[in-house]
C-alpha cells in the first residue's frame, strides 16, 4: 500500500510539474488568440473575458482593410526568401568545403558570427547603404539578413557534412569523379535532412528579425515585424486588431514549429545555436 | 646509396597510395562564395567598427582621429555604467533561472507519458514565436489596470503588481519574459545530454538500493555537467545581447531602469548618431561575446557535442 501511494504521489508531482512548465505558454497564445477574436467592449472589460463569445473576425478584417499588411507581408516574403535562398546556395557547399578540409578556424569564424549582436553589424552597414544610397531598399534589408542565414546554414552544414563518411566520396574520386561531382551526386543527396533543417531555422531567425528593418527599412519596405511595431502600435492603440496582426505575423513561424517539430528539435539540439 | 632507389620507391608508393585522401586543397572553392559574402557583410563591418570607434565622425562625412577619447568618455558616462549594471543584473537572472527550469523541464519530458509530443511542441512555441509579436501581447498582459496578469494575481489572493512601469520591478518582469522566450532552448540542449546516456549506472544504482534523488545528484547531474555548461553559456550570451522584448516592452524605461547595453548602443547610434562613440560600445561588446564563444568553443571540443 505504501508503494502504491508513494506511486500516486510521484505522478501527481510530475503532473504539477508539467502543468507548470506549459501552462505559461499556453496562457500567452491563448490570450493572444483570445484578444484577436474580442471586440474592443470584451477586451477592455474587467474581469478580463476569456473565452470570445460570440467570437468575431473583425479584428483581422481592420488589420487587412486598414493597413497595408499585404505590402509588409510581401516584403518579409522576399527579404526572408531571397536570404534563405542565397543563404542555402552559398552555405550549402560553404559547409561541405568546410567539413571536407578540416579547417577548424573558418569554423570558429562562424560561430563567433552567430553569436555577436546584430546591432554591431547594423552601425558599418548603415553607414555604408548610406553611402550606395540604398537605405529603405528591400535589397539592403536582404543583404543584411544574409547575416543571419549564410552562418547557421553553413553552421549546420558542417555537422550534416561530417557525418557522412568520407570513404564514399573516394571511391567515386578514385573511379574519375571530380570533387564537384561528387559533392553533387553523392554528398549533397545524402545531406539533405540537414538542407531541410538549416533552411527552417534560417527562415524562422530570418522572419522574426525585427532590428534590422528597423534601422535598414523604409516606410514601404519594413518587414511584418518592424511593421506591427511602428505602424500599427501608433495608428490604432486598440487590442483586438494589434493582437490579430501580431498572431498574423507569428503564425508561419508557429505552423512551420509544429509541421517540422522533429527537423527543428534535432538541428536546435545538435548545435544550431540561436540568432538575435 | 643501394638502398635509396627502394626507400625512394617506397617513399613513392607511400605517396600514391595516399593520394585518393589528399584533396583538402581543392576543397576552399566550395566555401568561396560564403568567404566573399562573410568578408563583406560580417568581416568587414567587424573591422569599420574598429575604425571608427578610434575616430569621430562628424555628420556631414568628416572624422577626426582621436585614439582612445571615446573610450575614455565612455568609461565616465554614468548612462553606460548604468546600463552596464542594469545587463549585468538581467544577464544574471535570465541565465540562473532557465538553467534551472530547463534542467527540470529536461528531465521531466526525457520520460514517457501520454501526450508527450504535443506537449513538448507546446513548450517549445515561445521560443520559435516572433519576439516583437509575443512582447506586444506580453504589454498588453502587463497592463496595469486592465492586464490579464493583475487579474489572475487577484484570484490568488496577490496584490496587483506594476510589472514594467515601475522601476523595481521592471527588471524581474523583462527577465519573466526571457525565461519564458528561452527556457525551451536549455530544455532542448539538454534533453539531447540526456538522450546520450549510458543506462548502466542507473541499474547499477537501483541494485544498490539509491534514491531517485541520490542517482540525479551523482549519476545525472554530473553526466549532464558538460550540457549544462554549453546552455549556460547560450545563455549568457543571448541574455547580454537582448534587444528585441526591451525595446518592445519597456523601450529602455522607465527613465533608463531597463536601458541594457544593447538599448543604449541602439539609442546612441541610431538616436543620437553618435557613431564613433557608440562603435566603441560595440568593440567592447564584442570582445566579451567572443571570450565567451571561445569558451563554448572550448566545451564544445571537450564534451565532443555534435550532431
């Protein structure tokens, strides 16, 4: 009998202890699904109303009738895209040349880019765009984000790259390949779970980053996340539709961490250390 | 001299017969594209900041060469030592406590219960959510009269609290909002410590008649030192180069009680213009990050942490 309580007890313990670690963030999306589905009365009522009844979209229809959510959108659609993308085809093979020649220094040099601010970046790069005149241009804002792309692609890379056995790639070195054709038939396709990994978080750091419009964008070319900030914090002072645009903005972001939870936990865990 | 046709032979059959491994040389045109790119946008502005932090740019394009003055300006401004203290204050706490929670939350998602995987994608939310959009709802939660947080304070019986608009409490409450952003990172560090380890010692235990305390503090805890090391330095560095929920949150305030450095290196470069001054926050910024990369560097080649 003992045994079996002190059983009960251990599960009842490690029930609250659960409860306690995801019962924050289930209060803070749930809040904010909550207030984007409120009108403006339920929203501001004490006690705070908790469940929309009768729920209403009227939030987000104000957020796409009042502003131009769809011009912001397409920008973070482009400035993210373009630096996943130039990011994959230079850090891809950046990772395997990396990984093959053992050179631990570029290595280094890549760490120590993912982890310094990017306000350092952002004061020479100001200045310079200055120079080019391309402050508040999406190339400007595209360029800086490679900042963020080319190092935890390439980071990533390495270890997908190490991992896979050298041995492979000599045989066909052996038989006549040259090194590109063996990086592209026998490397690559084996590599790509990590493609898939690096690509999902660079384009969700890429995505969230909100500094780097802010300081590089224009009144037309800010990203989602500068945009929210600036725009609609100081047009409307209203919950409900700051709510709706700030579920809008982090809702690629949250579907893609539920669709590729595996992906994003395994490359996370093995090394892809965060951005900001 | 009738032996060195055979040890030059030998000395050829040795080369050839390493030839297929030696292609190291021709391996940096895959990374030169990525060099180009790095040189340019993260090399070279590393290096401007130098520049520029010994010098003081007027606007209108001048500069004067000036060495050390904005160095030393900058170690008597009362604003960045503040704000020096204020990090150092933040940085603590939003380091100790996901160190801590992680480690629980670790251990209790290593385990299987139903559920599991959707839990622990749950749990991982904050960290992959946008941070201004999380910040402007966590705001709206802080408000004093009508946020959902005084509110849920009240039905426990906790007196409102001024959360980020008072002075006192505006550090506790930014930290509240960095462990919750980041402690799924130390969890998922850690986690994959755990996944790692050997079953052997906890038989061996059990047999033995320990304690489930007794096997975390001497079988666990020391197996997952070396994880433990790398999460606390991630964390010391994501924690001093916060930006993103202060500026959203408390834009610095009130006054300058939650100005971190990050807060006055943007205020002075990009409010002020004070280029020269504010490069040479970055300098000194950057030389803590990279000691502490180095560091991880360090840890990371001693425990073997990889893929």
């Amino acid at each position: 009998m003992p045994v079996a309580l002190e059983r009960l007890l251990n599960r009842i313990a490690f029930g609250l202890s659960l409860f306690v670690l995801v019962s924050p963030a289930i209060l803070v999306f749930f809040w904010m699904l909550s207030l984007s589905l409120k009108n403006e009365v339920d929203n501001t009522a004490w006690p705070p109303v908790f469940i929309p009844n009768p729920p209403t979209l009227a939030n987000y229809v104000e957020v796409f009738a009042r502003n131009n959510f769809l011009l912001y959108l397409w920008n973070s659609i482009i400035v993210t895209g373009g630096a996943v993308l130039f990011g994959m085809l230079i850090g891809v093979p950046a990772g395997y040349g990396i990984a093959r020649s053992k050179s631990a220094k570029s290595a280094v040099l890549i760490l120590i880019a993912r982890m310094t601010p990017a306000l350092s970046y952002l004061i020479p790069l100001f200045m310079v765009f200055q120079i080019l005149g391309m402050i508040g241009t999406k190339s400007a804002l595209l360029i800086t984000h490679l900042v963020i792309t080319v190092p935890i692609i390439v980071w990533i890379m390495i270890g997908y790259f190490e991992n896979i056995p050298a041995e492979l790639e000599d045989a066909a070195l052996v038989d006549g390949a040259n090194t590109w054709q063996s990086f592209r038939h026998i490397a690559l396709p084996l590599a790509r779970p990590g493609i898939v990994v690096g690509g999902i978080l660079a384009f969700i750091f890429s995505w969230n980053n909100f500094i780097f419009s802010v300081v590089l964008g224009g009144k037309n070319t800010r990203t989602l996340p500068s945009a929210i900030y600036n725009v609609l914090t100081f047009e409307q002072i209203s919950w409900g539709p700051l709510a709706a645009a700030a579920l809008l903005v982090t809702l690629p972001v949250l579907l893609l961490t539920v669709i590729a939870q595996r992906e994003i936990v395994a490359g996370l865990s093995a090394g892809g250390l965060k951005d900001g | 001299m009738t032996d060195s046709p055979a040890l030059a032979a030998s000395a050829s059959s040795r080369k050839l017969a390493e030839k297929p491994y030696d292609f190291s040389r021709k391996y940096w045109l895959f990374a030169l594209p990525a060099v180009i790119v790095v040189l340019s946008v993260i090399v070279f502005p590393w290096l401007f900041t130098v520049f520029m932090s010994v010098n003081d740019w007027k606007i209108g394009g001048g500069m004067d060469f000036v060495g050390l003055d904005n160095f030393r300006t900058l170690i008597a401004d009362e604003r960045f030592r503040e704000s020096l203290f204020i990090t150092i204050y933040f940085t603590i706490l939003a380091v100790i406590i996901p160190i801590v929670l992680g480690t629980v939350a670790a251990l209790v998602f290593h385990r299987e219960f139903p559920f599991r995987g959707l839990l622990r994608t749950i749990f991982v939310m904050p960290m992959m959510a946008t941070p201004v959009a999380v910040a402007l709802v966590w705001k709206m939660m802080f408000h004093p009269q009508l946020g959902v947080l005084n509110y849920l304070l009240s039905l426990v019986g906790i007196s409102p609290s001024e959360w980020v608009f008072s002075t006192s409490t505006v550090i506790p409450t930014l930290v509240m909002v960095e462990v919750w952003h980041w402690t799924p990172l130390v969890m998922l560090i850690l986690l994959g410590g755990l996944a790692g380890m050997p079953t052997e010692p906890y038989e061996s235990a059990k047999i033995d008649g320990a304690n489930s305390w007794q096997m975390f503090r001497f079988i666990t805890l020391p197996l997952l030192w070396p994880y433990i090391m790398i999460a606390l330095v991630i964390r010391t560095i994501d924690a001093l180069k916060v930006f993103d929920i202060i500026f959203v949150i408390s834009e610095g305030g009130p006054g300058t009680a939650s100005e971190t450095l990050n807060i006055f290196l943007y205020l002075q470069a990009f409010q002020f213009y004070k280029i020269g001054y504010s490069s040479a926050v970055v300098v000194i910024f950057f030389t803590i990050i990279v000691a502490l990369s180095l560091v991880l560097l360090y840890v990371r080649q001693k425990t073997k942490w990889n893929a």
